[in-house]
C-alpha cells in the first residue's frame, strides 16, 4: 500500500565513482533535506537549482561536500516533493549520508519504490514505470530505442487507443441490453462487428512483434560448440573484436564456459566459447565439457563449428547427431586451406543454416553475422513499429485477443450480456498493461524487481 511517509535511497550504482546521488521523495523531503545541508552562501532555495554546498548530519558534523538540488512536488518524477545530495561517489560517503538521514526519521526505499511513487501519483503510466527499468538494462541500441519509445507513451497510447474502440462496442452492447424494447440499427450492429474485427487485427499486429521485441531485450544464448582446436576462441575473439579468449593450437585450452556480451546487428549475444568436445582424462576439462553440454541443451542460438580441412572426426560426428536443425548455425571454418569436406555433405544431414568462414583471415564473418540476423529477424517490421518487449504485456494481449475473437465467433448466436462479459475482461485485461486497471499485487510483482533507487 501507498503510504505517504519519506523514502531515500542511493540512486547510482554500488561501487566507486566521481559522483554519487542518494534521492528522497515524500512530503517531508525539502525541510528535513535542508537540514543536512549547508550552502557556501545563504541563499532561499528554488526548485530546480543546483546549490553548492557541505553536507552534515544532524549533529553538524562534516560528511561532504557536493551539490544539492529540491524539485517541488508535484513537478517531479515521483510526484512528490523530491532532494538529491549529489555526494562524491565513495561507499563510506553516501552510508554516512543515508545514516543521517534516516535519524531524522526518513525510511530506507523499498525496490522500485520511486518509480511506483510516479505512477500512483498519475506521473507516469504502469507501461512506462516498465520502460525505465528496460532502458537502464538495454544491452543494444535497439532495446534502448524500444524501451525509449515506451518511456515516451507510445505503446500506452496504442492499448488506450484500442480500449476505447473495444469500450465503444460494449458501449453499443450494453445499450442493447439496457433498452431491448427499442429496435437498434442494423447498420450500428454491424459497425460495432467491423469495430471488432479491426481491433483483433490490431492486436495480433502487436503480438506477432514480440520475438523480436524479446530478443532484442533479452538478447540471445548463444553457445559456441565444436571439438578441439575447430576455431572456436578465435571466432569469439573476432566476434567480441577484442582478445577475449586463449588461442593456441593445444588441444584443451579452453576448459571452462567463457561468457562474453556481443551485439550483431543489433542483436544482443550472450556469447559463450566452451571446451572442445572430446573423450578427455582431464579431470576439469571433463567438468568444462559436461558444463558446455548443458548449456547446449538451454541455447537460443549454437554456432557448431567444424575444420574443413579435416575430415569429420567421431567428436563431430557426435555433435552434428545431437543439435537442433531449427536453431544451429554450423560453421565451416578454416577456408583458408583445402577444404575436405563442404557444405553439401553438412546440407544432407538435414542443416538449413550452413556458413564457411576463414577466422585465421576474417573472411566470411559478415556472411555469418548475416545468418544470425537472418535466423532472427524476420525484416517485416518497419523503423516505426511499435515493438512488444515484455512477456507480461504479451500475456495481456493473448489474453485479450482471445476474448476478442470469441465474441467475434459467437456474435450472432450468443446472448449480449454474454458477449459484454468477455468484452468487459478484454478491456480490463489491457489496462493491466498501462496501469488504467491493477491491484496491489500486481504493483509488487512488477516494482520488487526495481533496484533500490529507481
């Protein structure tokens, strides 16, 4: 529940920097803020103005020295009164901070606390609330561009702009219901259908961008498999465009999962080179292994490479037996030499996604990060498509399409109270997305997986 008692928290990330903020919102902010401060000249504070100043604790002691700021309630982001002390940004400095300020009696921020303060107080929608925790975790421009056009309300007025159409029908339900003895228009009735339809269509519309959204958000698990000395370190290396992994042309280097973040096209990678797969008496290349066989298992996305200038050894035999055809790019590396085995060979074994690269001279790498788009994106959306990203929002529109298309399906034949039962779910089930309809548990389901200070 929403309580009106004072809230701080340190707003910037844990650790060590130039600046730290710590933020308090509620309506007791700006006095009990201004009593931690002391501005190097006497001034009558504004808000929106950064003063420069020392910070102290209620005994007057020193703590440090730094810039604060007041925006009045309810021009801020919580609605509320809101204080920042932008501190030097040092552990010991902003607990020292945080410990006076909560002997004046301010509590510790709950996660997400701020950001469900702006939307109780009408600053921003539930969509939005959402959209800040996405465009502080965006791993590519992409995500951050979608989480952005959130932020701005584009996807809030979308759904609204759908419920009031599906509201409208019900509106013309309802009033059949209420008034049966008057003789409605047909031609209202079948508005009020074609209204229906169309907002089916837009909603399907919506849903068919949530791979994408998703992958663009979450990025994709990808493993890169293969036996020993296939290449595996060097096209991670080339992939990442930094030293990341050991080559050399020892057998087992690389015993563990390395896990490296990558963007292709756009596309987050969860990129992770794994131990060359083989019969091994290494006790903890063996654990490097197994390790690698499970993550195989949970991968979006298995870059299988194998050295064409070999033939196929058991090892590889082995895997091209055990990966998914649907989500395995196989990697014909080493082109740079005579090539022993080809694609054809790889096509027949039931591989649609086949790729040759040399990693020791960089050739073929675009070819490949073009299958890896190519396998994702589907290239049918334009630059302003408005992406669905979050699986709750997905759930909601699943949940309302469905409603939809049954009161489409028995328009002619089911009662109209009926029909305004399973239109009254579908509205209420699209509000959950903006905010327009919740309920104190959904609130904390969403906000518990903010960071304090947000």
């Amino acid at each position: 529940m929403y309580t009106l008692d004072t809230i701080a928290a340190v707003a910037t990330p844990p650790g060590f920097g130039g600046i730290g903020i710590i933020r308090i919102s509620g309506e007791k902010a700006a006095a009990l803020g201004a009593k931690l401060f002391n501005p190097k000249r006497k001034v009558a504070f504004s808000p929106g103005r950064m003063y420069f100043g020392d910070f102290t604790d209620s005994k007057g002691k020193h703590i440090d020295t730094g810039l604060f700021v007041w925006f009045k309630s309810p021009r801020s982001f919580t609605g509320e009164d809101v204080v920042e002390f932008h501190c030097h940004g040092g552990i010991v400095i902003l607990q020292t901070m945080l410990r006076a300020i909560f002997d004046l009696g301010v509590r510790l921020a709950e996660p997400g606390e701020f950001s469900k303060r702006a939307f109780l107080n009408g600053r921003i929608d539930l969509a939005q609330a959402e959209s800040i925790s996405d465009l502080i975790s965006a791993s590519s421009n992409k995500a951050a561009e979608i989480a952005r056009s959130h932020y701005r309300g584009r996807l809030s007025a979308a759904i609204e702009a759908i419920r009031d159409k599906v509201i409208s029908v019900l509106a013309w339900i309802e009033a059949e219901i209420d008034y049966p003895e008057a003789e409605l228009d047909l031609p209202g009735r079948d508005k009020a259908a074609a209204t229906l339809e169309q907002q089916i269509t837009v909603l399907e519309g919506l849903q068919s961008t949530y791979q994408e959204g998703k992958i663009y958000r979450d990025g994709v698990v990808t493993v890169i498999l293969g036996s020993p000395n296939v290449g595996k370190s060097s096209l991670l290396n080339i992939l990442a465009g930094e030293e990341r992994a050991i080559v050399t042309d020892i057998p087992g280097t690389t015993r563990d999962v390395l896990e490296v973040p990558v963007t292709i096209r756009g596309i987050p990678l969860r990129l992770a080179d794994t131990a060359g797969i083989r019969e091994s008496g290494d006790v903890i290349e063996k654990i490097g292994i197994e390790r690698a066989r499970k993550l195989a298992e949970q991968a979006d996305l298995i870059l299988l490479i194998l050295d064409t200038s070999r033939p196929l050894t058991e090892e590889d035999d082995l895997l091209l037996q055990n990966v998914s055809r649907d989500n395995a790019i196989v990697v014909l590396n080493k082109t740079d030499l005579p090539a022993v085995i080809d694609a054809g060979e790889i096509a027949a074994r039931g591989f649609q996604h086949i790729t040759e690269i040399s990693a020791l001279q960089e050739q073929g790498i675009e070819a490949l990060k073009d299958e890896i788009e190519n396998l994702f994106i589907s290239g049918k959306f334009s630059p302003d498509t408005t992406f669905i990203s979050n699986q709750r929002h997905y759930q909601a529109l699943v949940t309302a399409a469905g409603l939809l298309r049954q009161v489409a399906a028995n328009w002619e034949t089911l009662p109209s109270d009926l029909l305004a039962l399973d239109l009254r779910q579908a509205w209420q089930a699209l509000g959950e997305i903006t905010g327009a309809v919740w309920t104190d548990d959904l609130l904390d389901s969403i906000f518990q997986r903010f960071c304090l200070g947000k």
